[in-house]
C-alpha cells in the first residue's frame, strides 16, 4: 500500500513539475528585455533606514552628473541612455495641473515650504528643485541654483516626449487625481498611446483604469493580490484575476519562488495580457524603490527575459546592457 501511495505522489509531482517547467515553456522569437528608468536620470541616495519622511535629498552620494529626478533634462537623458519607459511624479496643482515631482512637501528639495499640492504651477515654477541636495551633511549643495524653474507640468512632459512612454505615479490616495489623468486625456487624444500604465494609490489607479479604456496599473494591494494568488494556485496553471491585464512587479528575490519561473510564468502572464516589470531586491523592513542598478545586478536577469527591467540608474545599466 505504501509503495502505491508513493508511487502516484511521485507522479504527482513529477507532473506539476513538468507542467511548470520553464525549460518546456515558450519563447518569443523576439523576446526583448526593456528598460524603465525610476524618475528619468537622477541623484541616488544611501536607503538604509529610510522612513516615510526621510529627505532623501539630504543623503544623496557623490555627485557624478548633475541631473534632477523628474526635470525634463532628466526625462531626455533617460531615453537617451536606452529607456523605453520613464516613470514620473505627479501632484495636483490648485490651478488644476499635474506638478510632476516626487515629495508629498517642497520642504526637503526646494526653498518652498508646505505640501506640494497647496500651490499653482506659477508659484512651482520660482523654486530652486536642486537646492535641498547635498552628499556631505550640508557642507556643501553641489546642486543648489541648477534647479530654478525646472518642475515641470505633466503637460510640459507630454509636449517635450511626443515619442515617449511613461508610466505615471499617483503619490495620494485620492480618486480625483484618476479622475484628472482621465480628463486630461480626453482633451489630448494624441497623449494617451504614451501613458504606458499607471500605479500608486489604490484609489487615482483604480479610477483612471475604470475611466481610460487599455489602461493597465496596479495599486500596493493589486500586487498583494496577484503574487499571494498565484503562489497558491500557479501550480496548476491558472492565472488569478489579479495577475490579468495588467502591470506585474516581481522583486527579484521573490521571483525564483513563483511557479515556472521565469519562462512559464512570463508565458502565462503574457497570455493573460500582463507585463512583467523585474524589480530589484525586496526589503520588508525598508522604504524606496529598488531596482536592478548595478552591471553585476544586470547579469542575474534570465536570459531572454520578455519584460521590462526597473533601474534607478538608467545611464549605467543601459550602456551596458
């Protein structure tokens, strides 16, 4: 009886491990790894111990460009550099506008105080965006006096990249921002094949998803969802509603993890009318964007790897891609 019972467990598992089998799954003939750039070219900071008000401008490292997260300079030089999608900030302005930066207040990266949202573009459009940096503890701000002027409008980004794709972060839980994005897209047709997806708060996400047809995004709880889900039933195949036409983040220390990693979950994703983005390590107990930003970090892609990559250094992976 024991010898029976192990034998159908052994072809039991010997068929959930073929059929999750990544060495048995498609490849697209033109698998393409991408690249999205976090905040176009900008100044990286030491993570460690980050809160949710830490002023990472205050942290950053060395210098070695003088380029500005979400600053049109920026934006260009990431698509130089090889980006296919640039990731960018958006507020809403009182004047009705999208201010695209990343702070909820302007304390920490300009010399304007208060939240971001309480202004108009014309009163953003005074501020220094480069005058809070500094890699030494305030001796000195290699950047102050470069950034005057240069927080741009979400309509200012869409007018300079008539060719770009862009995926935009909703920094509030407010709907009314979906409700805008939307809007804003009506009256310009020609800018909506460039929103690549959206993300951010559940609620702006969910809302513009419901109101702008093709439009792919995903909030912190889609995530969740999706992984948890299919953790649970990946095994079998089957694609959880979460994980279907839409955007899928996968931290690269939790992708080895998921069934048919990477060939067959890519597979089913696909088929399921997703895109994979490829972040770098998750830490539960950090804050801050990860992202694959190192040529050594570059080399533990899988091969043919069919999705987007998610960097924080766009002008050094993209070289050396």
């Amino acid at each position: 009886m024991w010898k029976k019972l192990l034998g159908v467990a052994a072809v039991i598992v010997a068929a959930i491990y073929l059929w999750n089998a990544t060495w048995l799954a498609p490849v697209p003939d033109e698998a393409r790894t991408l690249l999205l750039a976090h905040r176009g070219v900008h100044q990286t900071y030491d993570s460690a111990g980050l809160e949710n008000d830490t002023c990472t401008a205050e942290r950053i490292y060395e210098p070695t460009h003088g380029y500005i997260e979400n600053t049109i300079p920026a934006i260009e030089a990431a698509f130089a550099a090889g980006a296919a999608v640039v990731e960018l900030d958006v507020h809403p302005t009182t004047d009705g506008q999208f201010a695209v930066m990343h702070d909820w207040t302007l304390d920490c990266r300009t010399e304007g105080r208060g939240e971001t949202r309480s202004h108009d573009m014309a009163y953003l459009k005074t501020l220094d965006v480069g005058y809070g940096y500094t890699a030494d503890n305030g001796a000195s701000y290699p950047l102050r006096g470069t950034g005057i002027g240069m927080i741009p409008s979400f309509a200012e980004v869409m007018e300079a990249f008539p060719d770009g794709a862009f995926l935009v972060n909703f920094k509030s839980r407010e709907a009314r921002e979906g409700d805008m994005l939307a809007e804003m897209l009506d009256a310009n047709p020609d800018w909506q094949a460039r929103i690549w997806g959206v993300y951010g708060g559940d609620e702006p996400t969910h809302r513009a998803k419901a109101l702008v047809p093709g439009l792919r995004g995903y909030g912190k709880k889609d995530v969740v969802n999706c992984l948890l889900q299919y953790e649970g039933l990946g095994w079998t195949g089957f694609v959880p509603e979460a994980c279907r036409n839409t955007l899928v983040p996968v931290p690269i220390n939790f992708a080895g993890f998921l069934w048919g990693w990477p060939n067959r979950f890519l597979a089913r994703m696909r088929d399921a009318g997703s895109t994979v983005i490829l972040l770098g390590p998750a830490n539960l107990g950090q804050l801050g964007s990860t992202g694959i930003d190192s040529v050594e970090a570059l080399a533990g892609i899988p091969e043919g790897f069919d999705g987007y990559v998610w960097t924080n250094r766009i002008e050094a992976i993209g070289t050396a891609r």
